[in-house]
C-alpha cells in the first residue's frame, strides 16, 4: 500500500468543490485514510512549500494557500501516487486531460482545486507536516 497526501486547496474549498473531489476518488478505488480542514498561516504555507522558497511563485503560492480554509488527506491504495495524479490532472490546467479535476475545475495554473504528492519521499514528508500517526487510519 502506498500513501500519498491531497490538498483541496482554497479555490476548491470556496467553490464547494470539496464533495466532488471525494466522489472522484471513492469512484476510483481510493481510499481516505486521514481527512482534516485547516486554515494554514502564511509560515504553515510557506513551510510545506520550502523546497519552491526559490522560485518566483512562491510568494503568490504561499499567499495564495493562506488565503483560506484547505482540505488535507492521507490518501491510500496500490500505487495511489501516480493514480491520483492522473486522476488530478497536469499543473496547467489548459493541458489537463479532458475528464480530469483540474481540466474539469481549474481557472488557473495556481488555483487549480488540488494538490498531490509527486514521490514516495514527498509524500512521507507532506502527510507528516499534516498528520501525526494516531490520526491516520489504515
């Protein structure tokens, strides 16, 4: 099994969003293993996103991942990294296959409804920055 984290962030929250996100994902076998809303500060974002602090949209990232109330979730299931990703979209959501959230959903590159760990390594990292072990159910 692995584990990866999602993100409903700011943009899906506000749209209502949040019960399409979890439909997607029981339709496609994934399970939600951790699920909590939180409203991180302009540190709590900029912490998750220090391995961007160099590039030039991290200040609009982390602006924009406080600017209000996100879902995170330990995700599981048989390869659920690449599953949910596919499932996500691209990044840039004009090249998002069709059916996909982002194609779907987003109006943006960055207020693109959702985000998904990109490793194995990433993930461990990213639902510990959420989650501590007892809220995570397997």
């Amino acid at each position: 099994m692995e584990r990866s984290l999602s993100i409903i962030k700011p943009d899906g929250v506000s749209r209502g969003l949040i019960g399409e996100v979890i439909r997607r994902l029981e339709k496609n076998n994934i399970k939600i293993a951790a699920m909590k809303m939180i409203y991180m500060t302009k540190a709590q974002a900029q912490g998750f996103y220090d391995v961007h602090k160099e590039r030039p949209f991290f200040a609009s990232l982390t602006d924009f991942m406080s600017s209000g109330p996100v879902v995170a979730m330990v995700l599981e299931g048989e390869n659920v990294i690449p599953k949910y990703r596919e499932l996500m979209g691209a990044t840039n959501y004009k090249e998002a296959a069709p059916g996909t959230i982002r194609a779907d959903f987003a109006t943006d590159i960055e207020k693109n409804i959702v985000h998904g760990s990109d490793s194995p390594q990433t993930a461990a990292f990213e639902i510990g920055y959420f989650f501590n072990s007892f809220e995570v159910i397997s």
